[in-house]
C-alpha cells in the first residue's frame, strides 16, 4: 500500500498556475507596483512599508515569508528555499538599519529574486528533491526569530539612547 499521507500541505498540480500568478501579483506589489514617470525605474510597498519605525520591516518580513511558504508547498527544494530565505534575511537585517536600510530596500528587491528562483525550480522540478516538513519548519522558525530580532533591537536601541540622553 503507497503512503498516502503527504510529507507536507502540497498543492495540486491543477492549482500551481494561479498559485504562481498570485505569488507573482504580491511580488510585482511589494517590490515594483510604482513606477517612476518616464524611467524604468520602480519600486513597491516593502520600502514603503520598511519607513514604518520597528514594525516595518518585520511587516515586509511577513509578506516575504508567505511567498516562500507558498513556494514551499509548491514543492520547492531545500536548495531554493535556503536561497530565497536568504534574499528575505539580507532584506530584513539591511533594511533595518536606519536611513541606509530604507534607501537599500528601494533597490533589493527580494520578492522578485525569489519568484524568479521559484518559476527556474518549476521548469525543471524533477531535477531536485521537495523540502521535508523539519525543513520547512526550521526555515520559519529562523523567519519569525528574525522578526522578532527587527523588532526588539530598534527597541532596545532606542531605550539606550533615551537613557543615555535623559542620564537615566
């Protein structure tokens, strides 16, 4: 008798086309739904997001993670997750940073990197192994301790600093 019981919450074969449309559409959102008249340039609700003092950038974190959970259950590799778990890192901990994080989340555009590895895995999808659950696991547990990390530092900065001006 086959196991029936699946490793993880896949999605059905018939479901992964609008599944990467919509992933596609909060990528395009996120990253470069706005573009500036008369360039090429253009930029998304992440950086807009991430000028929101300590919550911003855990929120642009979230977004992030869904498209990745998403792409987990599409059966995407532990190589390709690791690889787009690592865009979502450089654009949580960069863009944290004051000032020159906003600027930089204007420029990396982690959502659009990742769908772009998400769409080369599903071309050739035979070619790897799908993530197990453990590994999936891991990856948003690391996820959520990074939030919590873009959330508490500019906390504890910030109370530094006030105690460091006040003498207190």
């Amino acid at each position: 008798m086959p196991d029936s019981s699946p490793r993880f919450s896949m999605i059905e074969p018939d479901t992964k086309a609008p599944t990467l449309k919509r992933l596609r559409q909060l990528s395009r959102l996120l990253d470069n739904v706005i573009t500036i008249p008369g360039t090429k340039i253009g930029f998304g609700l992440d950086p807009i997001i991430g000028l929101i003092p300590i919550g911003g950038d855990f929120l642009g974190v979230m977004f992030s993670s869904y498209i990745i959970l998403e792409a987990a259950r599409l059966g995407v590799s532990r190589a390709t997750l690791s690889k787009m778990v690592l865009n979502v890192i450089i654009d949580g901990l960069v863009g944290a940073v004051p000032v020159l994080g906003d600027l930089f989340d204007f420029a990396w555009t982690a959502n659009s990197y990742n769908i772009k590895l998400l769409e080369e895995y599903l071309k050739f999808p035979s070619q790897q192994r799908s993530a197990d659950r453990w590994f999936i696991f891991a990856v948003f547990a690391g996820l959520l301790l990074i939030s919590i990390i873009l959330v508490a530092l500019p906390v504890i900065l910030i109370r530094i600093l006030w105690n460091a001006l006040t003498g207190g």
